[in-house]
C-alpha cells in the first residue's frame, strides 16, 4: 500500500541545529513542512534562505503540540496521508526517516510508528530516561499498549483519524494526548528502532516542572475516563485475541492440569481487586503476582473487579463487614456533624471492613476455581 507521506517539522529557537537538519531531511524526502512556533531567534532568515520550502510562521510561542497540529491541518489539505515528525534540536537522526517511509509503506491500516530510542545507551539524560518510564507506564495503562519510548518526537501519524478528533492540549502533553486518543480509537501503534544523539549545541525547551505537572494532569484526565469506560470496553466489548474472555479461556486450557496454580492466581486477584490501596491494586497485584511465579494475566484480570460500576458496592460492602469487627459501629454514616473522630471511625471501619472482605473473596475464588478445574480434570 502506498501512502503520500510528509516531513513536519516544529521549531522553537533552534537556530543552532535547525538549518542542518532541514538540510539532511530535504536530502531524504522533499515534502517537508516547518512550523516556526513563536521563535524570536533567526529561525525565520534560515527558513527563508530554503527555495521553495513550505513552513508556517506565527508571532507567539504556543507550544509544540499546538505546531503539530497546525502542521498535521496543513498536510491533510495538502493531500497527505502520513506525516512523520521530528524534532529539530539535532537529537534525531534524519537517515532513520527511510526506516519510517519503509514500514509505512507495507501498512494496510492507519498505524501510528514511534521511533524507539534506546534509553539505556551512553549519553541519554538522566530526567529524560525517568519522565520516560514514568510515561510508559500511564500510556500502558490508559491503552494496555506496552511501549519502550513514549516520550520520542520521532513518529509517523496516520492523518486521517488525526483530522477526524478534536484535540485540547497545546504544549508537549500532546504528545501524550495523541497516543491515547488514537488508541482509544483502535488505531495500532508499532515501534521501529531508531538513533539519537544530543549536541552539545542542543536547546531543550522542556521545563521539568510546569510540563511535568501538565502531563499528570492530563494523565488524571485519562486514569478516570479509563477507569469508568474504556478499560471496561477494552477487557469486556472489543473482539477477537484481546476480548477479556478469550484470554481467560486460553489461560485456563493451558494450565488445566494445574488447579493449584489458577485457582491461587484467582485468589490473589479477587484479593488485590478489593484490597484498600486504590490507584495502586493492578501495580501491587502484578510484582506479587511474579514474585510468586503465578499467572499474572489471571491475577491482572480478576484484579479488576474493582473497576466502575462495582466500585459503590465494593465499598459499601466493606463497610457493611467492618461493622461487625469494630468496637464503635457506624452503620449509616452521620454527616450532621462532622469531626476528625466521626472521620477516623468511619474511615477505620471501612479499612478493617475491606481487608477482610478482600480476603473472603481470595479463600472463596480459590476454593470455586479449584473445585471446578477438579471436576473438568476428571
């Protein structure tokens, strides 16, 4: 399948490595787009010392994700199908561009490419190599996509499930914004191995703080829209190898001569899934899960019983069990008079409440699941 494929470019002060790369890019692939967001630098002479180069210019800084999306406007009215981005700070290797357009042309779906920097090789930061694995992991979770580089500029973006979505952030959390959105939207997303270096004459426009603090904030957004409908979508309603049923089955078939092994792998889900450490149920569930040498697909998916809507009577239900294992009881919570022992009770009485029913459930998980893979063995 061929697609028409287009360079872009987002540039902001980087006068120093800007001119080369435009250069090594044109050398690759003609079709290239600038955006100049905001510079105040001589980003707009070198620019205009390029014939015939397509680029876009706006008077205020508005930040990268903002460039992207002017530039990614632009290629679909110029008839794009793809465009692949990078970053013009001289971290990214314009050679590696040919393996992109290789890979976009054996596609047959829209696909979004990430070119995967080895983060452990000589010379990464050390703050960019944390952010990375700090993002890695909340794109695996809103996505259940396991990625090795989500923080990289370098990528190649179907355009046109781009220009089907409206997009809300303008600084580099969109980066993040457009991984998850488009794998909401089934887009698949690969990763191709590229290099990178950093110049000394490098100029990163990141700000550890106020940046940081914007991706969490968006990652907030998506932990509770994943957390009450596309986590549930995801394991419940999509089809094929991935439906939830599907793996459970294919689990259970391969290890049905070993009903100790399930039916504790059960267990300790159905623990972790009611267990009072929420936000950190799945995390905790997993490193147990491996410690133990237990199914942790198994564990994983029976640890989600404490997703939307089961939540209220998951919590309720604890309560409920607390009241028969504490001294003062509070059996409808009084909020006419709030006060720091009126919280304490309350919030004691569901802790000691989830604990134990978290463990009646593990015994009863493991004690159905073993009954029944005995009398399937037989």
């Amino acid at each position: 399948m061929e697609n028409r494929v287009c360079i872009i470019i987002p540039t902001y002060n980087n006068e120093g490595t800007l001119r080369r790369v435009i250069s090594e890019v044109l050398r690759i692939c003609p079709d290239l787009l600038v955006i100049n967001d905001g510079s105040t630098d001589s980003t707009e002479t070198i620019l205009e010392s390029f014939s015939g180069l397509d680029y876009i210019s706006y008077p205020e800084n508005k930040g990268k994700g903002y460039a992207l999306r002017k530039g990614f406007a632009r290629a679909s009215e110029l008839g794009f199908e793809y465009a692949v981005t990078l970053d013009s700070d001289g971290q990214h290797e314009p050679e590696n561009i040919r393996d992109l357009l290789e890979q976009i042309h054996l596609l047959e779906s829209d696909t979004v490419l990430m070119g995967s920097r080895n983060m452990a090789q000589d010379g990464i930061p050390k703050k960019s190599n944390f952010g990375n694995k700090f993002s890695n992991f909340w794109v695996w979770f809103n996505t259940g996509i396991k990625l090795s580089d989500t923080q990289t500029g370098f990528r190649a973006y179907p355009l046109t499930p781009i220009s089907k979505l409206k997009w809300f952030s303008n600084k580099f959390e969109f980066e993040v914004e457009v991984l998850v959105r488009l794998a909401w939207e089934g887009v698949e997303i690969k990763e191709v191995p590229v290099h990178v270096n950093y110049p000394e004459d490098r100029v990163s426009h990141f700000r550890p703080f106020h940046d940081f603090a914007r991706i969490s904030v968006l990652n907030t957004v998506f932990f509770f829209l994943t957390l009450g409908y596309f986590a549930p979508k995801r394991l419940f309603f999509v089809k094929g190898d991935s439906n939830i049923f599907t793996q459970i089955r294919r689990e259970f078939q391969r290890h049905l001569d070993d009903p100790m092994h399930m039916a504790s792998s059960v267990g300790l889900g159905l623990f972790f899934g009611v267990f009072p450490i929420w936000g950190f149920q799945m995390i905790v569930a997993f490193f147990v899960a491996s410690l133990l040498k237990l199914n942790r697909v198994i564990v994983l998916t029976f640890s989600n019983i404490s997703l939307p809507p089961l939540i209220p009577l998951i919590i309720v239900s604890s309560y409920f069990f607390g009241s028969f294992f504490v001294k003062e009881k509070v059996l409808v919570p009084d909020f006419s008079e709030i006060t720091v022992d009126t919280i304490y009770l309350q919030l004691y009485q569901y802790l000691v409440g989830a604990v134990i029913l978290s463990c009646v459930l593990g015994v009863l998980g493991f004690g159905f699941t073993y009954i029944l893979m005995k009398i399937k063995e037989k």
